[in-house]
C-alpha cells in the first residue's frame, strides 16, 4: 500500500490538474478522481460505520458533494485530505441517523477503554496460520473496535495520513487523535493477542504463575522490595 505523505509521488499534482479541468467544464476529468481515491474513501466510511451497504451509500455520497462543492477546495490541504474530511462527514450524518453517533469531542473513560491483559506474541503468526487467515483475523478486529478508534486506526495506520490531516479529517485536535490511536491500537493488540499468543511450555507457564503469586505475597505483607 501507497504511503501518504511518504511516496516520492503521492499523485496531489494530478489530482490539481484534474480538479483544473473539472472546473474549466470538463466534467469527464471527474472520473479518474473517482477511481483514483473511491477504495479509500470507502474504506474511510466502512471504518466510521461498520456496515457494507452504509459505506458504499457514503461514499456516493461523499463524491457527489465534493463534485457539488469542488470549486470550494483551496488547496490549503491536500486533496486526500478534503475528500476524506467530506467522506467522514457524510459517514458521520449516516451513524447519527441510525441512532449511534458519538461526539467527536468524546473521548470514553480510559479506564473502559484499555486491554485488560497483555500476552506475549508468537514472534512468526504465519507458523499459526496462514496469510489470508491473518488477514482475517486482522480484518474482523479492527471491525469489532468501537468506531471512533476504528476510524482512527484505519486513516492512520491504514491509509497513513500524518497526524495533523488525520485529526483535520475527524475535526479533532491532534492530542485527541494521539490519544485515540493509543488506545485503538492496545485494544486490538488485546484482540489478536488470543489469536497470535506465544505457546508457552506448561512448566514455563507453571513458573511465571509461582512467581506472580509470590510477587503478590510480597505486596500482601508489605515485604516487597525488601
């Protein structure tokens, strides 16, 4: 995958010159725009919302209204980024009508929020399983995260916009994405942690367990450190 901000040519030039012609009347150079950035505009609304169905009918409507408001982009920002801002707004008004918007400005508590466990990874998954049941597995616990980590997780770590566009496309502060995206990634951690934890010999397990109650003992009777 295309890095954003990365690549040597990330494409905003030819997004420019498209935009161009879309506004001097040529209403064809619309299309390349459309298919340049429609996976990720998807992908952006499938994350916000959760549901096929609903992200394909966001980002209809997410193209329709930038081609309405085109003329408005002022190239402040890159064209990625004013899409997916249109795109997430319209995924958005989608949640709220189906009676499950959050604020943007809300953040849960964090004590709701964080893994309730940690577990040592198998340093190869693909020992485990395979690259498509990775993918999976991956795929289904980025899904089931609540969706404004999910959001968060995906135009960071899967479209690889910067901190500060990811934060402008949600209409947050970048400290609040920072914060989302910590937690977003801890909890799927926790997730694919039952999946890709180290098989550790039962006598390894027995002896970390004998230690953990000891180190409990030692707090117990106040004999820690000592």
């Amino acid at each position: 995958m295309n890095g954003y901000g990365k690549a040597p040519n990330s494409g905003g030039e030819d997004d420019l010159a498209l935009i161009e012609l879309v506004l001097a009347g040529d209403r064809r150079a619309f299309e390349p725009l459309v298919r340049k950035h429609e996976r990720r505009v998807f992908r952006v609304a499938l994350a916000v919302l959760g549901n096929v169905e609903d992200a394909e009918e966001a980002m209809q409507d997410a193209f329709i209204k930038a081609y309405r408001h085109l003329d408005q982009f002022r190239g402040e920002s890159r064209f990625t980024t004013w899409l997916t801002r249109i795109a997430v707004n319209e995924a958005l008004q989608k949640r709220q009508a189906r009676r499950e918007s959050v604020s943007l400005d809300e953040v849960p508590d964090v004590e709701k929020s964080l893994p309730r466990r940690f577990e040592p990874w198998t340093s190869n998954p693909e020992k485990l399983y395979g690259k498509q049941e990775i993918r999976q597995l991956v795929e289904g616990a980025i899904q089931a995260l609540p969706p404004i980590y999910r959001e968060t997780l995906v135009l960071r770590d899967i479209e690889e916009m910067s901190a500060e566009e990811a934060a402008e496309a949600l209409g947050i502060k970048v400290p609040a994405l920072k914060s989302r995206l910590l937690r977003a990634r801890l909890l799927l951690r926790e997730s694919l942690g039952l999946h890709f934890e180290e098989r550790r010999p039962l006598p390894t397990r027995i002896l970390d367990s004998a230690k953990r109650l000891r180190n409990m003992m030692k707090v117990m009777t106040g004999t820690a450190g000592r």
